[in-house]
C-alpha cells in the first residue's frame, strides 16, 4: 500500500511539474515587445497591449506556420508551445475581446 501511494504521488508530482514547464515564458516576450507589452517588437510589429486576447491568439498561432522571413524570431518563439497554451497565454495580455475583422482581414493578406 505505501508504494502504491508513493507511484500515485510521484507521478502526479511529474504531471504537474510538466504543466508548469510548458506554460509561456512571457519574460521571453518582453524583452522585444516591453514589460506591459507597450513596444512595437524591432519596430515593426502591433503593440500587443492595444490587441484583443483574440487577435493576439490568432497572431501566435499563425506564427506557427509563418514563412516570412522577418517572422522567423516569432515562429521559434512559438513553435515550442500548442495552441491552447498560446490561446491562454493571449488571454493574460492586451485588451478583453475577440478577435477583431480587420485582425482577420490583414491576417488573410499576409
């Protein structure tokens, strides 16, 4: 009975320690996009803290599958992550809301 409760709590201790690594290292995001994600990343991206939580999920998820080549530093940065870490990352940033129809329309173009 005690090594039963020993592997049952050992392995609930592994499922938790995984959790915790493969959440998003938002210290990661900040060093280009600024600490309340104010920055426009190498000048050239959207200020994240004025993007709804839909729009940023889309836009890191996209990121995913990017072959732009001045995307590649987004698309290493995510590619380490699944989708729904990214979708609850993106709802611990910018502003509440979907994602919006201009993010969909500029999304289709590029």
């Amino acid at each position: 009975m005690k090594i039963k409760k020993m592997i049952i709590t050992s392995v609930s201790m592994l499922i938790a320690s995984s959790s915790l690594l493969a959440t998003v290292n938002a210290n990661e995001c900040k060093a280009c996009h600024g600490p309340n994600f104010e920055k426009s990343a190498l000048g050239r991206s959207d200020i994240v803290a004025n993007m709804t939580h839909g729009d940023i999920a889309v836009s890191l998820i996209d990121y995913k599958t990017t072959t732009t080549k001045d995307e590649l530093v987004m698309k290493n940065v995510v590619s380490k992550y699944s989708d729904q870490e990214l979708k609850d990352f993106a709802q611990t940033i910018g502003k509440k809301g979907k994602e919006t129809f201009l993010h969909k329309i500029t999304h289709l173009f590029n």
